[in-house]
C-alpha cells in the first residue's frame, strides 16, 4: 500500500504581520486544517524567497509554496483551489453548488482584496507623498462600496452560499486584513461572519501553528 504524500508549505520567518494570522500562508493552513490534512513546513527568510532555489517555485519570490510528490504550486488562491478539488470539505457535492464556491473563491480574491490591499499599501508606503491625501479617500471609498455591496449579499446568512466552503476560508481572509481598522466593524453582519469564521476550530489551529513559527523566529536575549 502507498501512503499519500504529506505536502510542504513555505511560511516566511519574521513574518511583518507579527503572527497575527494576514500572511498568505495562512489561508493555505487553514485549508489543510479543515480537510485534516496533515502537512509539513519549511521557513523561509525574505533573502531566501528572491533566490533561484525558491524562485523554481515561486516565479515572483513570494509565499506560499505547496509541494506534494512532484507537483509545486504557487499562489494561495489556487493552493487552496487544488487542496478543495481534491479533498472533502470545502467544495459542496452538488455541481451548481460547486461552481457558485468557486465563484465565491475569485470574487474574494478578484474583486474584494485588490481594493483593500491597495488602500493597505497606501497608507504604509505612501504617506509622504504629495498625492496621498487626496488618494486615500479615493481608495476607502472603493472598499467601502465593495463590502457594502458584500454585506448586502451575505445579508443574515452564516454564510455566502449556504455551508462553508472554500469561498468563505477565502473571504474571510480577505476582510481580516482590516482587523483592527473599524472599517468591518460598520457591516455588523460581515463582522460577524468573521468571528464566525476565526471561531471555526480548523482556524484556530492554523492561525496558532503561524504564531508559532513568528515566535520560534524571535531573536533571543
């Protein structure tokens, strides 16, 4: 009898989140974790992701990574695509219900994320140029409506299309990466359906096993 593979994922070390869950790798964990899925990883430093080694499977020198016997795949959204088509859990059964989480998946990654990781990389990067004041409210706007119009949807559902799937593993993601902001705050229903989301027990053991790999990376006194 062959046993399965157990696939590697790359994580970075000194992650500049601080552990708090918004590095990319995340999303690939959690996934795992949600298929019980048992994976190994292999941190890497920022010098590391731009050499030729990781570039092989990286073309853009970023994580995540996935390796499983001699397939390497790169891009989170189509890591977790791959671990969803091939393990049950996080794609319902039914073909219509199927197509509509995949759709789910790029409407979080295509059309929600872009708009927030621009805001994100203006208010850090930006902040001391002549234009950035004007831009930035040009930027929230474009979030705000964005998940206006996501609230709208979710409306008192726990979940966009019914069960969880891999479009809510995804979204959620997304919508944490402005933790803290009090942008999410203004939609009850969509702040909700992140708690609901970090509440999940495969969340939580993904969400620690990145905590741990930023704390075993701290330089010691």
């Amino acid at each position: 009898m062959t046993l399965p593979m157990t696939p590697t994922i790359t994580a970075i070390e000194r992650s500049p989140d601080r552990g708090r869950g918004l590095a990319r790798d995340m999303r690939v964990r959690w996934a795992l974790e949600e298929v019980g899925q048992p994976y190994e990883v292999r941190v890497v430093s920022f010098g590391a992701m731009k050499e030729p080694p990781h570039r092989v499977l990286h073309p853009f020198g970023q994580i995540p990574t996935y390796e499983e016997g001699d397939l390497a795949l790169f891009e989170s959204g189509a890591i977790v695509f791959h671990i969803a088509e091939r393990r049950a859990g996080l794609l319902p059964q039914d073909a219509n219900a199927r197509a509509r989480a995949i759709a789910w998946m790029f409407a979080a990654l295509n059309t929600v994320e872009p708009p927030i990781i621009e805001r994100g990389f203006a208010f850090l990067v930006e902040r001391d140029k002549p234009w950035h004041a004007e831009r930035l409210p040009m930027l929230e706007e474009r979030v705000r409506v964005r998940l206006a119009e996501l609230s709208s949807r979710l409306g008192t559902a726990d979940w966009l299309d019914g069960a969880f799937s891999a479009g809510d593993l995804l979204m959620v993601t997304v919508l944490r990466r402005l933790s803290g902001q009090g942008i999410v705050e203004k939609y009850g229903n969509l702040a909700a359906y992140v708690t609901r989301g970090e509440a999940r027990p495969a969340y939580r053991r993904a969400f620690d096993a990145q905590l741990a790999v930023f704390a075993a990376t701290l330089p010691t006194s």
